[in-house]
C-alpha cells in the first residue's frame, strides 16, 4: 500500500475513532427490493456488465503460452488463452463450424493450437483457423472469415480484464481513473494465488458487495469471527468514478499516530477495501489480499461467486503453508461462507417473501448508497429501464 495515496483518509478515520462518531451520510436512504427480484432490472445490469472490463484472472492463472482458462458468464462460455507472442486473448469458446464448444475443462495448456472434438477443425492460440480436414468439402470457406469470436482482453494490475462487447472497451488506465495509481502501486502482478474457488450462491448478486461496504454488521455478524480486530461502526471512504475505496480501522489503529507511515505496514492497523465497479471487492489482510468478485446468475436470486486469495509469495516452508491455511479457514470458510454470504442468501429469502417494502441503510451504511448511485449511473447510461 502506498502511505500518500491513503494518508488524507486514515487521518480523517483516526479522527473519527478519537471522536467515536462514524461521518456518514446525513441521512437514511432507502434501496428497492425490486432491484434485487426482478429479471428485467437483472437484464439491464447485465448489460451494465457486457460494457464494462471484469476482472476475470489473476494473471498468474495464464503464466505460459497455450494456458488456458474457460469462464462462464451469462450463460456464454469465454475462452482465455495466452498466445505464442505471450499475449492473452479471449474467445468465446465456439467452434465456428457448427458451434461445437470447444474446451470444456476449466483449465490446462491447450499447446499450440485449439483443436474442436466434433470434425477436429484446428484454430492457432491467437484465435485463427488454421486447419479444415478434407478441405477440399469447403470450397467456399476461406479461413480468414472464420476466426474464432473475440472480446477485448486487457492485462492489468496482475489481472486480466475481459470486455464482452469490444467495441465498448475501456482502456483500462481509463476506466480505473482515480484509482490507477493505488492499482499499479499494490504490484499484484507479483502476487501469487494461493486459495481460488467459484462457487454459486442464492442470492441476488449485489447482497454481499453490500456486506462489503458497511462496518454496521461487523460486531454482529462476525462476532464469532474477525469482529474482535475491528473498531466498531466506523469506515471512512472515498469515490473513485464509480469505483470505491473504503477504510475500516482495526483495533490498533491509533498506534499509526506514533508511526512513520512510509515504513509502516498499513494493513495491520487498517483494512482497505477497493470496491472496482461493478463487481470486485479487494480486501488487504494483514499478511493477504482477498480478491472477491460476483456474477449475476440466470435469475436475480442466483449469482456465482469467485474469491482468490493472493499472497505476495507461495509459502516456502510448512509454518507459512498454515499460515496462510489458516486464513483462508477463516476468511473464506468461516467469514464469507458461514457468514457475509450466509446471511445474503437469508435476505434473498425475505425478499423474495415479499416481506419487507425497501431497504433501509443507516447514516454509516452510506457507502453501500454511493456503490447504489454509480450503478444507477452506469443504468441511465446505457439507456436501460430502471425499475
Ligand atoms: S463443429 Fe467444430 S469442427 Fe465441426
Ligand atoms: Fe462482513
């Protein structure tokens, strides 16, 4: 982390601990359930998501040419692929034969070509078509005409960043504006994936972002586990466009008074969380970095989730092996399993039920209110009918 980047905010958080008064919002504000069940309001945030890069890999996931990785999202299947010249692209993962899905195991290093299992049609890395057996049965083919579909892949900040309609891609330096710089400077590039698991959850796909953007259940929620290294009721925040940093302080966080920031290691007395529009929460441990990104499911009431956690070097011995097993257990098998993504699929259920006319945010759940705005923004945008 990068002292100056933060500095302005942890002052205004260690503030806000010394006066035990969480600056929020000025007021409530209301979110409509209809938001979260209603299918046309799913397909508009789709469409939010088809413009927008998603963070999809981790670098690392790809290291050498012919890796590969398949990717479902809404309902198409995306091949990741990096190519002889060391770049990754993306394809949808379709045979431009007759469709015939061309890999379908999540993972592995296809070589140097891409071969379909249905009449073996052969493209290179790089998404041409290279082969038809019997090419003599297509005269009319050329095989410049049948490259494999692509859609923008960009690779940044040790991610790889993928734009189902590349004729809306973003420059990725571009559409991280404001937090650009903190991206570059957190080098995830050089961190390794030490835990990354998919999983599907039934709940609407926004429910635990908003976990990840109040520290109002905190003292509750997670009172059997991180609760105790937490300030309660407290986070500071900041926008970036419509991305969001926020600030939660940990229970040693005056300590930072005394400290020389610059030399500091800052997680240990703050958890930053980069919320990157519209589906990534990056949350840095002490010693790791979750990387939390959802998707939205076939219904607004299913979503799939991804969580890797990244740590800056594979661990060398068997201490540091269980170190890191032991975040992961409590982190993502106690945390979020049990509990942040426990308690989504419990709010689905009620508002499902119909049991409940809105959701109501306190003044200090006003972060989960700027992350509602920029979607809204991102919605009227594109034109699309907001319920
Ligand atoms: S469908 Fe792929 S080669 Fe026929
Ligand atoms: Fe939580």
């Amino acid at each position: 982390m990068k002292a100056a980047f933060y500095r302005t905010q942890i002052e205004a958080l260690i503030e806000q601990v010394k006066q035990n008064n969480c600056v929020g919002s000025k007021q409530n504000f209301t979110i409509p359930v209809q938001h979260h069940i209603d299918p046309e309001r799913l397909a508009a945030e789709k469409k939010v998501f088809a413009r927008t890069p998603l963070m999809i890999a981790h670098s690392s996931e790809l290291s050498k040419p012919g890796d590969y990785l398949v990717r479902e999202i809404d309902g198409r299947s995306w091949l990741l692929v990096r190519g002889e010249d060391g770049r990754a692209r993306a394809f949808l993962n379709y045979c431009q034969h007759r469709g015939t899905l061309l890999l379908d195991s999540e993972s592995g290093n296809c070589g140097k070509k891409i071969s379909c299992p249905y009449h073996a049609w052969t493209y290179s890395t790089a998404g041409d078509l290279k082969a038809i057996p019997h090419r003599e049965l297509f005269p009319d083919v050329e095989l410049d005409n049948k490259a494999l579909k692509q859609g923008g892949l960009q690779e940044a900040y040790g991610f790889l960043w993928l734009s189902q309609l590349p004729s809306a891609q973003l420059p990725i330096e571009k559409f991280m504006g404001g937090l650009h710089e903190e991206m570059q400077a957190m080098q995830l590039q050089n961190y390794s994936v030490f835990f990354n698991k998919t999983r599907t959850l039934n709940a609407n796909w926004k429910l635990p972002l908003y976990a990840f953007l109040e520290p109002y259940h905190i003292g509750v929620l997670h009172k059997n586990s991180i609760a105790d290294f937490f300030i309660k009721n407290i986070a500071s925040s900041e926008r970036f466009g419509p991305h969001i940093r926020s600030y939660v302080p940990r229970k040693n966080v005056l300590e930072l008074e005394s400290l020389d920031w610059e030399k500091a290691k800052l997680s240990e007395f703050v958890t930053p969380t980069n919320l990157v529009f519209p589906n990534v929460c990056m949350i840095s441990h002490p010693t790791s970095i979750s990387v939390i990104a959802m998707f939205p499911g076939d219904s607004p009431d299913t979503c799939s989730w991804q969580h890797w956690l990244l740590v800056p070097e594979m661990p060398g011995n068997e201490k540091q092996r269980q170190h890191y097993e032991k975040s992961v257990a409590l982190l993502d098998g106690i945390t979020y399993m049990k509990e942040d993504f426990w308690v989504s699929e419990q709010i689905q259920k009620g508002l499902n039920a119909g049991a409940l006319d809105e959701l109501t945010l306190g003044i200090n759940e006003f972060m989960i209110q700027a992350y509602c705005e920029n979607l809204d923004n991102a919605l009227d945008s594109l034109g699309a009918q907001v319920h």
